[in-house]
C-alpha cells in the first residue's frame, strides 16, 4: 500500500496553539491524528481543522552518499520525497520544513497548481 504524506497548519481544539499536522494518504482513506505539541492533546479527524491555504508545494530532500571503496567521497544526489505541503506563504513553507527535521536550502520545492 503506498502512502503519501501531506502537511497542514492545523490549530489544537484544547490549546489554540498552531502546528503542522501530518496527513497521511493512502488509496483506502486519509489518516488525520496528531498529538499537539504544546498541550499533548490527540487531535483525531472529527477535530482536525486546517488553516485556509493559497498554494500547494511538492517537497523532496537531496540525499548525499560516499564512494564504499575508500576514495574521496562523492556527491550523488539523490531525490527523498518528503511530502506535499498546503501554506499561505512561502517563508510559512520553510518553517514546515525545518520543524521537520530538513534542511530547507537543500530541499527541492515545486509549486503546484492550485486543484
């Protein structure tokens, strides 16, 4: 079964707080659970809340191997799907990325047309 990840600002019904919240696709159904970050509270699918958006974002991660014989190491890059991401703006879109765990300069980002 494949999944797709998607992110969302979404806000916690028990806090207020903001947060990125994972969604995960798949062909059965989505997946909308998400223990919030300020106050722990279970966010589950009758609660979950998005934030408006404007524009969709493709994300993927450069990866970075070396050579397995010894010799100097050797750029190869290669391409890790980190997800798709709904933002207002751009800036909101590296702050995803980076609360994630990326490193946003080495990402590459393609805008999708709005569906």
């Amino acid at each position: 079964m494949t999944e797709h990840l998607r992110y969302e600002v979404i806000t916690c019904p028990d806090c207020n707080s903001k947060q990125v919240g994972e969604v995960c696709s798949t062909f059965v159904w989505n997946s909308y659970v998400h223990e919030c970050t300020g106050c722990e509270y279970i966010i589950m699918e009758s609660e979950w809340v998005a934030d408006s958006f404007k524009t969709e974002y493709k994300v993927w991660q450069a990866a970075e191997f070396v050579t397995a014989d010894g010799m100097p190491p050797a750029q190869v890059q290669e391409e890790k799907y980190i997800g798709l991401f709904r933002v207002d703006h751009k800036h909101q879109l590296k702050a995803m990325v980076k609360r994630l765990g990326y490193i946003y300069k080495d990402c590459y980002i393609e805008e999708q047309e709005p569906f």
